[in-house]
C-alpha cells in the first residue's frame, strides 16, 4: 500500500466505498469506517469478497485489516453515478 491508497481511504471514510486487494488474493469491496495512521490500520464493513470462507463466516461484517495486508486499493466503480441511474 502507497501514500495514495492511504490518502483514498481516508478520503472513503463514511463515503464511498473503495476495492482492498490483500496480500493473500481477497479482493474486497468495503465501506471504510476507520483508518489509523497511528495503528497502521483500517476498519471496514465488507460488502462483498472473492474469499466467502474468509469473510462470510461470521455474522459481524465489520474486520480490521492491518496495512500490511493491504497490497493497493482502488475506487469502486459503482460509486461513480449517485443518481441510480448505473
């Protein structure tokens, strides 16, 4: 992860949401809650994954992901038009 995928998800909190791609092949569509420099971490609600054993296993949606298992991080593309239109 690089200084523009922390500045995107700090621009994400509680807004957009934002693809993670992790370190161990999870690709992950998530609404970002949290981000910490300090922790060097982020706090998300998964929306959806290519990993279900790894997030759809626990009634909680919400995981705390370390930076370092954060390989880069890109905008989600349904973000793009609001008016529900796309």
């Amino acid at each position: 992860m690089n200084q523009a995928d922390f500045d995107l998800l700090k621009a994400s909190i509680w807004g957009n949401n934002v693809v993670l791609h992790c370190i161990q092949g999870a690709r992950i569509v998530a609404e970002v809650h949290s981000v910490s420099e300090e922790d060097q971490d982020v706090i998300v609600d998964v929306i959806s994954s290519n990993r279900p054993e790894i997030y759809d296993r626990f009634d909680s949606k919400a995981f705390l992901i370390p930076f370092s298992d954060i390989n880069s991080v890109e905008p989600y593309p349904g973000d793009g038009d609001k008016s529900g239109a796309g």
